[in-house]
C-alpha cells in the first residue's frame, strides 16, 4: 500500500472522480500566514522571518515533504508591507518549486491600532514530474508518456484587518488556474490536470485569562476549493471542487514567551454515509520565543483518517526571528 501511494495521488490530480485541495497544508498556520494572504505582509509593525519544514504522513514512500521561507516587513512609509515567500512541495513523482512577492497597503481604522489591510501577490511556479518513477499496469498509456517541466505565473490578493485581540482575513493566493499538462501532449481527454483556486478565510481571537501573562487564542482557518466553479468556461470542469477543509486551533501563551496548542482538521462535506470519514487529524504544537526574538517550534499531527491503518503522522518544525522584538513587545505586542 505505501509503495502505491504516488498513484493514487497521481490519479487524484488527473481525474475528477477524485477531489482534494492542491495547496500545502500546515499545522502552524498562524505563524505562516503570509503563505496564503498576502496582505499578512507588514503587519507585525517590525520585520518578521522564517522558515517551517513539514513531512506529512511519515514513513509513506512518496507522501507529502513541503518547505516554506519567508519574510515581511513594513517600510519607512508606515501604510505600506511588503512580503515575500518561498515554498517547496513535492508529492510523489511531482514537485512544485514557487516564489510570490507581496504588496499590502494598510489604512488605521480607529484610534486603537487596528487596521484594514489590501494585500496583493505575484509570483511564478515550476511544476514539474517524472512519471518513470511509476510503475504502469499499461506502459503504452498517452497520459504519461511526457513528463511536465512548467514555469507557471500566478497572482494572487486579499483582505485583512486585524488589531491587538482580534483578526479576521479573506484570501485567494492563486487566481489564475494554469494547465499542468506537458506542452507537447496532444491526447485528447475530457480532463487533464490544472491548478484550481483555493480560498481561505481566517479569524482569530485573543481573550486575557491574566492580564497579558496569560492568553487563550482560539481561531479558525477555511479553505475551499470550486465557490466559482460554475463560473468556469469549460463545462467539464464545472463539477470539479474538493470537500470544504477547516482547522479549529485552541492555544494559550504564557508570558508572551511560551505558547502551545491543539487543533482538529476535518471538512465539512463527509463521504458518503459514515460522517467519520471527514476526519483528517488531531495536531498538538509548541513554541517558544525568546527575548532576543528567536522563534522556535514544532507540531505533530495525529492521522484519525483511514490513513491511519497505514501511516503515521505528520510533524512539523519552525524557526523564525523577529527584529526589534523587545520594543514592539512593550509598545503593542502582536498576537497573530
């Protein structure tokens, strides 16, 4: 079974009787939000980097091993944020390598630090696989004789207003739904693999237990994929959408310092009569930021999908710097 895992998710991506969400998933998404809202960039007031690592489904040959590094910051123009990232996600024998530059315009609401911010991205992707890593019942199938090497660009906006105990934002990274089919292919099929839009919605709360010394921070992460997709030309395509994904995230942090948690993932929509089968995982995870600025966490998600007869968890580790952390702790510390 583990060896056929690239399979099934190949057919996943060539097919439409098989629906599920394309982006990178991450436990830690508070802490990587830019990777799906652009106009996250600048909002931390200071300059923020950082890198996460995520092995999904360990011990599964050919599941999926995703890399993000990124950055923003606010400029000398106290309006403006910029951002950038970059990400890596291999599954199976794909493998798509990206680069997105951000530009958030931030525009006060109130005289309590809150603000709106309009965020938009651009940025370019390589997605590339090599099918001679399958094994073929049919050698001579024309779905797989060329093998995708693509430079794919992409654009991307979204909203989100946020100020010390709250946020709320709306996003859609990726606008354009490119073709991920070699260029040279010329079989004709009602179907063929292509990027589809995902959006995601976030909101988050910051509720004092003991005055700063101790936070509770629920919140909560949306992501769908076919809102629009009676909108798309094509009327094969129309039908083709993957079950609605939310994460619920329950945290405390302690003295601004110390911060764990615990989350459920799970869809909306269940596969057919068994409501269980919408189940992803349970995930704890960890942080702790240091006065000099350094972040340094790490998560495991426990598989309660019927992946589980045959595959571990998934576990990520974080590491990230913010600059000029001690003064903006006093100023308006940042919860999000």
């Amino acid at each position: 079974m583990r060896k056929l895992l690239p399979l099934v998710i190949l057919i996943t991506c060539l097919t439409g009787s098989i629906y599920a969400q394309q982006d990178a998933m991450f436990t830690n998404y508070v802490f990587n939000a830019l990777n799906y809202n652009p106009a996250y960039a600048g909002s931390k007031d200071h300059m923020a980097i950082g890198a996460l690592h995520r092995t999904q489904w360990w011990g599964i040959n050919g599941a999926p091993s995703t890399q993000s590094v990124f950055m923003h910051t606010p400029l000398k123009n106290d309006r403006v944020g910029i951002g950038f990232n970059l990400f890596n996600d291999a599954i199976g024998p794909t493998n798509n390598l990206g680069v997105n530059v951000s530009y958030a315009y931030r525009i006060p609401i109130g005289e309590n630090g809150a603000r709106l911010s309009i965020g938009i991205q651009g940025g370019i992707e390589n997605f590339r696989s090599d099918w001679d890593e399958l094994i073929l019942d049919d050698s001579g199938d024309g779905t797989f004789l060329n093998s995708p090497n693509l430079l794919l660009p992409n654009f991307g906006g979204g909203i989100y207003y946020y100020s010390k105990y709250f946020y709320a934002g709306l996003s859609v990274p990726h606008l354009v739904e490119n073709s991920l089919r070699a260029s040279e292919d010329n079989i004709n099929t009602a179907l063929s693999a292509r990027q589809y839009r995902h959006y995601y919605f976030a909101m988050g709360t910051a509720i004092p237990l003991n005055g700063d010394d101790l936070i509770f921070k629920p919140s909560i992460l949306v992501k769908n994929v076919g809102l629009d997709s009676k909108l798309r030309k094509d009327e094969q395509y129309q039908n083709i959408a993957a079950p609605t994904e939310f994460d619920i995230d329950l945290s405390l942090l302690f003295y601004e310092t110390f911060w764990v948690g615990a989350s459920f993932r799970s869809a909306l929509e269940a596969f057919g009569s068994d409501p269980s089968s919408s189940y992803d995982s349970v995930d704890v995870w960890a942080q702790y930021m240091l006065n000099s600025g350094l972040r340094i966490g790490a998560g495991y998600d426990f598989t309660v999908s019927g992946l589980s007869r045959v595959a571990s968890g998934s576990f990520e580790i974080m590491l990230g710097y913010e600059f000029d952390y001690e003064e903006n702790k006093t100023v308006t510390p940042r919860y999000f």
